[in-house]
C-alpha cells in the first residue's frame, strides 16, 4: 500500500473508532518536513480527540493500526493521540493518551499514558505538526495546537541532545541529524527536515574550510 493511501485509511479508521471525538489527524515528521526517504524514514502521525478514550478504545485503536492489522508502507508507524487539553496548552508536558510504534523494522510499543518513555520528544514534534503538519483529517493544525515558547523548546531539545550522549547508543547518523536540527532551531527558530539541517551545517563546514 502506497503511504498516501496508508494514511487515508489510517484516518479513517480514527474517524471509525472516535467518531464525534475525533479533532483531527495530521502527518508530521519527516512527511511533513520534505524530508521522507521510502525505506528508511518513520511515518509521524498525531491525532487529537475532544474527550480523552478510555482503556478499552486506547486498546481497540491499537488493534487497528498496528503492523499486523494495517501494514506499514514506511520503515514503522509512529502515533501519537492526545486529549484537546495538551494540544491547547502550548507547554512542553507530553501529556498524551496513547504512543504508538509499530512497523515491520520498528519495535513494537504501546503507552497508553506518559511514563517510560522520553517525555521531551512530545511538545517537539508538536511545535513541528503546528508549523508543518499535513492534515488528514479535520482543520490545519495551526488552529489545534498552540504555540510552545521558545525556551521550552530550547530547554526540550538540550535534553534530547544530552540523552542522546548519555544513553551509550552508538553516534549514527540519526544521532548526529537530530542535533543539527536542534542547532538549526537554536540559531534561526525554525523547523526543517534532519536531512537538511544536516545538509546546512555540511554547507557551512565547507564555507568555512574553503576560507582556510
């Protein structure tokens, strides 16, 4: 299934399952960004419902959506739903009512609260989704979320450049990519792929060394 018709039906199966509930649904990511590489990037999508669901739609949602029940055209599916309340207050909690990660090359997980998971990716990506986010289902995700300061952001992605130093996780790519675009936030406030912040700071090395 190509990952158009992926996240069409991905949607609907939201608008299925939350019926009236259901705010909205976005693409974010690397989707969203111009950043998506097939066979090596997630696919990024948040979900935003007016009532928080209760444990046995949080289950059923998973039994949707996961690989096995909806394949994964992407290296996995990353989903996360939140109540209204996160997304209207602009802060940086992670606040959310269930974390999906599912795919063929992913790891299978389900948090149906916040707790052992890195909590600072969260208000992240939806500072990303308010910029970029391709809507699905339901309004621009602009009048859905509102905006996190910028020193919760900056405070958020310190914390997930430090996490990555000490976790004793290998420097990969992916490691080095995402502290670029922590860096080109940092410096410009905005939000652009992995890839092209690294592309930017490759640029700037070069720039640099051809000075001498």
């Amino acid at each position: 299934m190509e990952l158009e018709a992926y996240l069409a039906e991905l949607a609907r199966r939201l608008r299925e399952l939350l019926d009236e509930d259901l705010v909205g649904v976005w693409a974010g990511g690397s989707y969203a960004l111009g950043g998506y590489v097939p066979g090596r990037s997630d696919v990024d999508v948040t979900a935003v419902a007016a009532r928080p669901p209760d444990d046995a739609l949080k289950q059923a949602i998973v039994a949707a959506l996961r690989h096995e029940a909806l394949p994964c055209p992407a290296r996995g599916l990353e989903l996360v739903l939140y109540p209204l309340a996160t997304a209207e207050a602009g802060d940086g909690e992670p606040g959310f009512d269930l974390n999906l990660n599912t795919g063929a090359a992913m790891s299978f997980r389900a948090d149906t609260a916040p707790g052992d998971v890195e909590g600072f990716w969260f208000a992240i990506d939806r500072s990303i989704l308010r910029e970029h986010g391709v809507a699905l289902h339901g309004p621009p995700a602009a009048e859905v979320f509102a905006p996190i300061p910028r020193e919760t952001l900056i405070r958020l992605l310190g914390e997930s450049v430090r996490w990555h130093r000490d976790s004793h996780i290998p420097v990969s790519s992916d490691v080095v990519l995402n502290t670029a675009r922590a860096l080109v936030f940092a410096d410009t406030g905005e939000w652009i792929s992995k890839r092209a912040a690294g592309e930017r700071y490759l640029d700037a090395a070069l720039a640099r060394l051809d000075r001498g």
